[in-house]
C-alpha cells in the first residue's frame, strides 16, 4: 500500500506533480475493479475558515462537477464514488443524488475516512458500503446558516418548557430565542423531515430493494441516524461495526487487501493534494478529468 509517506516521497521524487500522481492511483483503483471511478473530496479538515464553509461543504456547484465527471462514462459498467465530505446543503445533496441514480443502476459508495451528514445521505443510495475500520458515517442532521437544524429545534422546545413552568426564566431565554429570525425554527424542523425522506427513499429504492423486510430495515437505520437525542452531536463518527449493527449494507475494506491498497492510496493522494495546494474541493474520474475549486485570490492575498 502506497501510505501517507509512500505518497509524499512519490510526490518529492516527481517535483510535487500532485495531478499525475493523484490520478494515476485513480486509473489503478479503475483497473482493479472494472468499474468507472469518481472521487469526490473536501478539504475542510485542511482549509477549515469561515469564509470557505459553504465551498467546502456539498453544495449546487458540485453538480457541474458531477456532469464534467460522467461526461463519456460508459455508465453500464456501474459507480465506485470515493467519498470524503463534511456534508452540507439537503437541496443540493438531494439533486446531487438524483443525477447520481439517473445515470447508474449500480454504485458502491468507498467512504475512506470520513462522509458525513449529507455524506451520509449519498451513501445511503449506494446498493453497498465500503468502509474501513477508520472510517466513519455521521448521523443525519441538515445544517441550517452553519447551525445544526436539530439542535436548534431542541434548543427552541427546551426554552419554551422552562419559561411555561417558570416564566421568570423568559429573561434567560430571551436573548437566545432572538437570534432566531421568526421563520427559522419551521425551516429547520422542514429540513429534518426533508433530509429524512431523502435517507429513506435511497435506502428503500437501493440498498434494500425488493427485500421482504426492506420498512423494518430502513425504518432502524433513520431512526438513529436522524434521532439527535441518540446521535447527540452532528459531528459523531459511526464506524464500520456501528454501521453494520445498524443494518447498513457494508463490506469491510480489510477483507481485500488489494482494494485497500488501492482505495487508501487514492485516499492520501487527494489528501496530499489538499494539503499542499490551493484545491478546496475536487471531483474527478478515473480518466484524470477533474473539477477542482481553488481558495478564491482575494483569501490567498489576506497571507
């Protein structure tokens, strides 16, 4: 396996040519499977400022990196999408998905580190899961203006408990509750119901199509996945093992060392990438083409 270290070696013996190398780990993990690849990759964990947060996050300009991706594809021959994102916005996460399963009968979704939140709702319209025993799923919670939709509606529902059996606390409250414009507690509690369906109809129209017990099975997954009183925080990691006991349908990476090889050195590679050049986000299939967006100038001129 090309490692983290293999792959910065690699990239100082070839002058830090990040796209060849990048790309040729692509063509490889490709050739493994017989399968069309595309790597969706943020750099949040990089490039983690303010002003980058919805860049980094899924949004509707990833759909022209999506189409730029599948331009050519042979689609018969099925997905494997390497996914590594923090999530982001439930519109384009569900258009994102619906373009996804247009195109392909047949996707595994890779998931080396991390896919998060709206992530997670895309790995939910694969027919499989690959995870490792480093990888993480997170649980289901939109994000509203940088604000996690469920802990604003709990936050909303405790405030109007305390202050109905003790009015005095309203003074407490009130300051809180004000930084929320009148319709913003409706739309959080749209998004969760949203996000929600979105979940249930991938799992139900792929992962477990036609199964018997399909209602049950979906039903278990959203359940925690969407439940914050279990999750308890938009950032909790669920690892391979929680994912299977959940029901998910999830293959373990280690079970096939090359695969491993192949998806981890991917994985470094783009990170390496991020890590060391301007990219913020990058999208790019296996034939080496790619839609990469870059720390916009008037940033890179604040340094």
């Amino acid at each position: 396996m090309a490692n983290w270290k293999n792959i910065l070696e690699e990239l100082n013996a070839n002058g830090s040519n990040f796209d060849i190398i990048r790309r040729s780990y692509l063509k490889k993990l490709s050739k493994l499977t017989g399968r069309n690849v595309i790597a969706y990759y943020s750099g949040w964990l990089q490039k983690n400022a303010p002003d980058l947060r919805f860049s980094l996050s899924i949004n509707d300009n990833d759909k022209n990196g999506f189409m730029n991706a599948l331009a050519g594809v042979n689609c018969s021959k099925g997905l494997d999408l390497v996914l590594h994102t923090p999530g982001g916005d439930v519109a384009a996460t569900e258009s994102i998905i619906d373009y996804l399963k247009s195109k392909f009968e047949d996707i595994r979704v890779i998931v080396p580190q991390l896919a998060m939140s709206g992530g997670t709702m895309i790995a939910c319209c694969a027919s499989r899961i690959i995870m490792g025993k480093h990888s993480s799923l997170g649980p289901i919670d939109p994000q509203i203006g940088g604000l996690p939709a469920h802990g604003v509606v709990e936050e909303f529902l405790r405030a109007y408990e305390e202050i109905k059996a003790d009015p005095v606390k309203q003074a407490v409250w009130a300051p809180i509750i004000q930084k929320y414009h009148p319709t913003f507690i409706g739309e959080c509690e749209k998004a969760i119901e949203w996000s929600q369906k979105i979940a249930e109809n991938c799992l139900r129209d792929r992962m477990f199509k036609g199964q018997a017990d399909a209602n049950e099975k979906v039903k278990k997954i959203i359940d925690e996945l969407t439940d914050h009183s279990i999750s308890l925080s938009h950032s909790r990691h669920l690892s391979f093992k929680k994912c299977s006991e959940l029901g998910f349908m999830v293959d373990d990476l280690e079970s096939d060392s090359k695969l491993q090889d192949a998806v981890l050195s991917v994985h470094h590679s783009f990170i390496h990438t991020l890590t060391s050049t301007p990219a913020i986000k990058i999208i790019e299939n296996h034939n080496g083409v790619a839609f990469i967006q870059s720390v916009p100038q008037y940033l890179m001129n604040r340094n």
